[in-house]
C-alpha cells in the first residue's frame, strides 16, 4: 500500500480502484484484464499530468516522501561489497551519517551518505538524518582515507541540516561544517556529489564540495527549509503560518533541481521514475548508475592539480554576478 501526498489525491482513487479489481479477479473465472488496463493507462496520464505542473512546495514533499530511497538503499542497489567504518577517533558514532567502502561497477570507491530511518526506532537512532559534528568528523575521516588510497568520492546528500541541539554545538558543530568544507576543496580525488533527497543548508554542503554535483529530478537544496524561512519572513506577534507562506517561501528559495541547474550551482539532473524515486527504486538507481558512470569517466584521467582547480573555480563562481548593457 503506497502513501499518497495530498496532491496525488485523484491517482490514489484509481489505483486503489485498481487494486480492488485485481483482488476481485484474483483466482476467480472473470475476465476483466481490459478494463485494469484502461484504468492503469487513466491512472499513469492522471500522474503525469500532476506532475507535469507540480509546485516547488509539492517537489519538497516529495522529497520527504517516507518511501524515498535512502542512502543504504542505494548503496546495496548499485554497490557490492560495501564495508562499513564507524567513528569519528574523537568522540563517537554518529548514526545520521554511513560511511565505508564498496565496489561501484568493480571500481572500488569511497561512500558515504546522510542516512534518514523509516521506522520510529530507526528514525530516533539515525536521529532523523540530521548529523551531530562527530558524523561530519568520521565522513572526512573516511574522504581522508579515500585520498589517501586514491580512491573516487561519492556522497549522497539528504538532510534537513545539521543537528542544532546544544551538545552538538559544545561539541563544535560549525567549526566541524566548516572544516569539512575546507578539507573537501583540497582532497586530492575526484568527488562526486549526488543530492537524493533534501539538502538542508550547511549540513548538506559539508558533503557537496564536489567536482560534479548531481541532483535527483524531485530533490531539493537550499540554504533554509520553507518552513523555517516562512516563520523568519511572516511570523509575526503570534501570527500562524501555513500551506500558502510555506508555498510562496518554497518559490522565493529557487530550491528545485531545475532552479539550481540554471544557476549553475549543479551540474546535472538525474531522472526520476514517473512519480518520484520511491515509485521504482530500481529504475531510480539505475539513472544513478549510468550518471555516476559517466562522471568517473570524465574525472579519472584528470591530474589532481586540475582536479582542485576545477573545483575550486566552479564554487568560486557559483553567484558571479553579471552586466548587461542598457
């Protein structure tokens, strides 16, 4: 049984239409295989026509979607022989974050990735994909270790952001944020950076200095969440806030794949199966697959004096601002 977002409403009614009918039929002499056709070609159209015109709002819910692959999920869909490392060497494990090493199309790699759970226990133990600075500390441990070994880079981002509890912030989380994001500017392999989900602020940059950041179709990646900027812009004397602030904070963010390519601040965008990732996981990491292919491609023969020039240029003009004559 799929979760249905409220948009999605008029598809939910037919697919469950559907489903009945399957049931109905199932070991009984009835031949209604042409009208579950009908309804699955009426069903398919009514999905593409909402999401053809889907609002950035609608686009960070799907992003959140409970059913949206994680990291772990695309780690056993596209990678063998995946080792896990824990720890930080300075404090502790930090669950929101997975990190190790595997083997993408036989080429070993380093992986690591923001990790969301979906059952409530999973959820309290990954601490909802929000990482404390020790997470932070053990992915460049790991990156670290990667360069070390001349090995690629992928990162996989989903994240409302970094933890803002108060041991998190004893414990150093800016400094661990902004250390990450020197350190990655400077590692010596390619870097290869994949936003899965929400990329929530700095807590999605600390992993996203890559030489090629990739978007999937229906993630999102922005400085602040619609929420938290709705309440910063409109909340005012106990004023409630809602859909519609939250609707118009999502379009001022420009947060959208498609936004954030005509920015230039991303290189690609990944499709998604019809309907969103969590529709066909397969299908969804095989578009990885076949980008993160083409992305080694492009970055392996690079000598790593080219590679940190690149990289440091490509941020470097990320906002350039631009004349035009009158």
């Amino acid at each position: 049984m799929h979760y249905y977002l409220d948009f999605e409403r008029p598809v939910a009614e037919l697919e469950n239409k559907i489903e009945e009918l399957k049931n109905l039929a199932d070991g009984r002499d009835m031949n209604i295989t042409s009208e579950i056709e009908k309804l699955e070609k009426k069903a398919r159209d009514l999905r593409a026509d909402i999401f053809s015109k889907i609002t950035p709002w609608q686009k960070t819910l799907i992003a959140r979607h409970p059913e949206r692959p994680y990291s772990l999920d695309y780690i056993d869909l596209l990678m063998e022989d995946f080792v896990e490392l824990h720890g930080d060497r300075r404090f502790s494990d930090d669950h929101a974050i997975v990190a190790g090493f595997a083997r993408f199309q036989g080429m070993p790699v380093a992986v690591i990735g923001h990790q969301k759970g979906r059952t409530t226990k999973e959820r309290i133990e990954r601490n909802f994909g929000q990482p404390h600075p020790e997470g932070y500390r053990k992915a460049m441990r790991i990156m670290k270790l990667a360069e070390k070994f001349k090995k690629p880079i992928i990162t996989l981002i989903d994240t409302p952001g970094a933890y803002p509890g108060i041991g998190a912030e004893e414990r150093g989380q800016a400094e661990a944020i902004a250390q990450n994001l020197q350190e990655m500017f400077l590692i010596k392999t390619p870097v290869i950076s994949i936003v899965i989900g929400e990329g929530g602020s700095g807590g999605a940059l600390a992993l996203a200095v890559g030489d090629r950041v990739l978007m999937l179709e229906h993630s999102v990646y922005s400085v602040i969440s619609p929420e938290g900027c709705a309440a910063i812009l409109w909340k005012k004397n106990g004023s409630t806030i809602g859909q519609k602030e939250y609707e118009n904070a999502s379009e001022a963010l420009k947060l959208t794949s498609q936004n954030l390519r005509d920015f230039g601040v991303i290189d690609e965008i990944i499709p998604e199966p019809l309907g969103g990732a969590h529709r066909n996981r397969e299908e969804a990491a095989s578009a990885i697959g076949a980008a993160l292919s083409r992305r080694l491609d492009e970055l392996k023969d690079k000598s790593f004096d080219e590679l940190l020039e690149e990289r440091y240029n490509k941020f470097r003009l990320i906002g350039e601002l631009k004349e035009e004559n009158q």
